[in-house]
C-alpha cells in the first residue's frame, strides 16, 4: 500500500494558502451561493409547472437571465427578511460586511455569510423565509401580471 503524500488530519487544505476563517467564509459563501440558487431554480421550474411554461434549459440565453434574476431577486428579500429581525446591534458589522465587499452583485452574499456566522438559526431561518417566499412568487405567478412576468419584463 502506497503512502498518502500528505501528512495531516485534513489532507484536501494542503497546498490552500488561506487561513482557517477564509477557508471557513469561502465554503459558506459556496453553500449559500448553491441553496440559493437550487432554491431559485426550484421556484422557476414550480412557477412554469404551474403556468404551463416548459421547463428552464440550462442552453437558454433567456431562460439562464431568468435563473440570474430569480437568485438575485431571492438574496434581496433573504436579505429583507433577516434584517427586519436582525438586533440593532448587528447592523453596523452587517453593513460592514456588505460594503467591504468591492462587487455590488457580490454584496448580498457577503451579507448572508456574516449572517450565517453570527445567527445560530441561520439556516432554519433561511429556508423557512425562502419557503415563504416561494410560496408568495408561486401564487403570484398564476395572477396576471404577476412576479414571474415582471421578473420577465412581460407586465
């Protein structure tokens, strides 16, 4: 049996120059980035179900800008919802957060990480505020003129 070349309990950090709490901010970045846009996703194809619109083709030009949107749209009331909660005395370190980061469209994650590490119930509040909210865009969808169709610039 050949040896592993590494040598320590966590053989994949080897060779990752960042620290520890970068490490720790860059995988919560990459999970909420990813239930955020599983989320979005779940919501376009249970919105089109609904409308009886074909389901988003990941080779869509258009239906990939709708997805883009969707996510952004789903960090912005994420982003609504945990601040109306959020206690006085977080809100200057969460602004902090948001505007240290030099990407504007990268400012609503950089929000929900600093929310992630500093809510102990930040993930059941995640998904019970975005199963609101997908509840909400989903009977919307069905109305004329709804979110869907706003979202699309059909209004």
């Amino acid at each position: 049996m050949s040896d592993w070349p590494h040598r320590g309990a966590f053989p994949h950090q080897h060779g990752d120059a960042r620290g520890l709490l970068e490490r720790i901010e860059a995988q919560l970045r990459e999970r909420i980035d990813e239930a955020v846009e599983m989320a979005a996703l779940k919501l376009m194809v249970d919105a089109r179900a609904r409308t009886g619109r074909a389901a988003p083709e990941s080779t869509s030009v258009a239906d990939r800008a709708e997805f883009e949107s969707t996510s952004r749209a789903l960090l912005a009331r994420l982003r609504e919802r945990f601040l109306a909660e959020l206690p006085d005395e977080l809100r200057p370190r969460y602004e902090q957060a948001e505007t240290a980061v030099a990407d504007e469209g990268a400012r609503p994650l950089a929000g929900q990480v600093f929310l992630a590490r500093r809510l102990p119930d930040y993930w059941q509040r995640f998904e019970r505020y975005q199963q609101e909210d997908a509840q909400e865009r989903l009977a919307d969808a069905t109305r004329p003129g709804g979110w869907i169709r706003r979202v699309l610039g059909q209004s």
